[in-house]
C-alpha cells in the first residue's frame, strides 16, 4: 500500500495527537531511522534518559511504540510514519534487530494459529461435545424465559406510559428510564436497556422529540410482539430477533457455520463515537465491488486500548467476510484481508433519489425489522443554506432529505467542498433522518469522522 499523509492521519485517534505527531515527522527527531521494505523502525529522542523504540509494520499497519500510552498509534508512531511518507529516502536500509525481526515474526505466527484455530479446532469426543451441547441449550433456555418475563414487563410499562400519554415523557426525569432499563439488563435484555437510555437523551437533546419517542416507542412495542410470537418466525428471523436484543455470538462460531464472500471491499464511510453505556465503537462501512453488497463491521474498544485493526476510508480492500445472519445481512467479520492496489476509482452503487432509497429501506425492513441503520449512497444531490443558516440538501427531484443533527465542522466541509455543485454523499438512514458519513469525488472519499 501506498501511505500517504491523509491516509496516515486518518488512524489517529484524536486531532490533538495528529498534530503532536507531525512535530516529530522531522529527521533530527530520532537517533536513527531504518527499513526493509516491510517495515520501518527508530529512536526517538524522549525527555527521559532514553529513547522511545517505534516500530511499524507497513502491511498492516501495526505498531509498537516503547513509550507509556495505551491508546495507540502514539505521537512517535504517528510522527515516524509521516516521516517515511514525506521522505522514505531518509530510511536506511538493514535487516531489522532481532526484537523487531522477533515481534515481525510473531505477528505471522499469530495470523497462522488465528486462522488454524479457525479451520481445524480441537478435537473433542462425540460424547464430550453431545454433552457440551446439551449444557449450551440448557443455558439458552435459562435465559429466554429470563427474556420472556422480562417482555412482559415491558409491555405492561409501555400500555401505562402510552394510556398516559407520551407528552409526560418530556417531564420525567432520567431515574424514570433509569428503573425500567435496570429490569432489562436483569431479564438479560442488553440491547432495550440501552434503547431506554438513549430515548431519554434523544428527548433532551430534540425539539421535535415526540416523533423520534413515537417511533422509539413503536419499536419496543414490535420487540415485545415480536418475541411473544418468535416460534412463527423463520429460524433466520428468530436468530435476527435474539441478535437485535444482545445475543453475543462468538466470532469463531460465526466463521465456522456461515459462508465466507470473497470480493473487493471498498471502505465507503466510518463512524466513530461513545454509546449511552460509555463504550467506544466504530463502525466501518464496506461495499464489494463485484456483489455490490454493504457490510458493517462494528466494533468496541474498552478503556485505553484501541482497536485491533485499522481502516481507512477510501482504501480497496481484497478479502473474505462472514455476515452474522442471512435475514437482510449487514454486520459481519472479515475472515481475512489484505490491501489492494487501486487503478481506479472504487464504484459505490448509488440509488438515483431518496424515493429510491425509501422503497428500498421499506423492502429491507420486511426482511429484517431490526435494521438499526441502513446504508446509502445518494448522487446528484445539492447542499446549501436556509434562512435560518440550516443545511438542506436536495436529491435530483428537489426532494428536502431530512438530516440528523450534524456537527458545524461537517456542515462547513459538505459547503465547502461542494461549492454549490451537485455531490455524491454516503451515509445512514435511520428510518427518520439521514446522516452524512463521506463524501465520494472524482479525487477520492473524504471521510466526515
């Protein structure tokens, strides 16, 4: 892969340590830099007595750095890469010191085991696995009838809050939310939990709160329908349903019972952010360029240690993904991958305007009622200001897209960039508003995050 100075930026966790890196990206930063070609290492001059020992393998990337940041890459990583971008002739070529050869070799050996543990687990008896499957149903079963009574209860609070009216949601206060989401986690509903908590925040932070709150509320109601009634559904639906409200699944499990999709996967759009329980996530947009398909590959980082892969918007990725499910897949896991060169500019499928994309959302959610976003790309649309120095943007038949509540930085680039043109932008739709991610040019994807 080429690595270029907006392709390095964009694996900086913050703005604040993009800019303490380009400070180092200066040759008389470091006691000596070095490379083989598969990757590139160096002493950076510290305040301490030593140096910090940076090392990067290009391929990945992946990287280490001696000093004591945990949320990688640090400023030396960050200001060694630039450095090599900016001037590779600078890196002396020599084979690598053995704790670097060490640590390269480790990575391969770690990639082979991950995927030999994959393809061949350990071999067990037919009675060992017989009984470790009977203990797995019987947890399950445990834990659905916690889920049932816990449906119950929901049900009896939402008939009590809807009799009562939705308005009093705006005057209750965040214990009211609180109680109920409480209750949810015991049943071993996660995911209603959170969707509690986050109906509360979106009515403190909207004005026009009660079409999301009737809509949130529409969607915990079909929750609960939908689990008194999961033994009509499909055997894809009832999994689809179980995921929808917290079921974890392992990804080994996920790899070995689903079909793996070979393609070229073009990395369309990135969203970065903190969820209502304080987890970091990331959420990486794909779409293969021979079946044309979305994938999302989501993703959390707990305390300081950031995540395991880096992914840059833009990039052609050559590799094989597993979807978590078959009823209208999206989230899924890469069994492997590898950067791909680019010759050409990636094609994003793009649907004509928004009646498109709403005839095509309708038609999704039939598949799938749980699809919490759902992906698109829209082209020939056109941004600009209202009166009340609001974005509006426009889809061909000057059809007003309703947007989520952006950032004034995001506002800003979508006007800069556009300069009053017609644009292609990728995003999300949440069944209300749509929510701008990238935007695709002749010159390349500019990711918003």
């Amino acid at each position: 892969m080429q690595w270029t100075d907006e392709k390095i930026a964009a694996l900086s966790p913050n703005d604040s340590t993009e800019r303490r890196g380009r400070t180092l990206a200066n040759s008389t930063k470091w006691n000596y830099i070095a490379t083989n070609y598969e990757a590139i290492w160096g002493e950076c001059k510290g305040s301490g007595s030593q140096p910090y020992i940076v090392q990067i393998n290009l391929s990945g990337p992946k990287y280490k750095c001696s000093c004591p940041v945990r949320k990688p890459p640090c400023k030396h990583v960050l200001g060694l890469f630039f450095l090599f971008a900016q001037s590779s002739a600078l890196f002396k070529y020599q084979a690598p010191p053995e704790a670097i050869q060490n640590w390269l070799s480790k990575q391969s050996s770690n990639s082979v085991a991950s995927h030999s543990k994959t393809i061949a687990p350990t071999l067990k008896t037919e009675e060992a696995l017989q009984q470790a499957k009977a203990a797995k149903e019987k947890r399950w079963e445990q834990r659905v009838q916690l889920m049932a009574s816990g449906m119950d209860e929901l049900e009896l609070w939402l008939t009590d809050l809807i009799r009562q009216g939705i308005a009093n949601t705006a005057i209750q206060k965040v214990s009211f939310w609180n109680q109920v989401a409480a209750k949810m986690v015991d049943a071993k509903l996660p995911r209603i939990s959170t969707y509690l908590k986050e109906t509360h925040q979106l009515i403190q932070k909207n004005q026009n709160w009660s079409e999301i709150v009737l809509a949130r509320l529409g969607e915990l109601y079909l929750w609960t329908e939908s689990f008194k009634k999961r033994s009509l559904l499909t055997p894809e639906l009832q999994e689809e349903l179980y995921l929808s409200l917290g079921k974890i699944v392992k990804k080994a499990d996920i790899l070995e019972q689903n079909p793996s999709i070979k393609d070229l996967w073009f990395v369309v759009g990135k969203k970065e952010g903190v969820d209502i329980e304080g987890r970091s996530f990331r959420k990486i947009w794909l779409q293969g360029q021979k079946t044309k398909q979305h994938a999302l590959i989501l993703d959390y980082a707990f305390g300081n240690i950031g995540y395991e892969q880096q992914y840059i918007v833009g990039d052609l990725l050559d590799g094989a993904l597993t979807y978590y499910s078959k009823a209208y897949p999206q989230r899924a896991i890469f069994e492997s991958f590898e950067s791909a060169q680019i010759y050409e500019s990636p094609n994003a499928t793009s649907y004509k305007d928004f009646n498109a994309v709403l005839a095509q959302y309708g038609e999704a959610i039939v598949q799938n009622p749980w699809l919490f976003s759902f992906p698109v790309v829209l082209s020939q649309l056109r941004a600009f200001m209202n009166d009340k120095k609001e974005l509006l943007i426009k889809d061909s038949n000057d059809h007003i897209i309703p947007l989520s509540t952006l950032k004034e930085e995001v506002v800003w680039k979508i006007l800069a960039i556009s300069g009053g043109k017609s644009i292609c932008l990728f995003g999300e739709w949440d069944g209300l508003h749509f929510e701008p991610l990238s935007m695709l040019t002749d010159n390349g994807t500019i990711s918003f995050s």
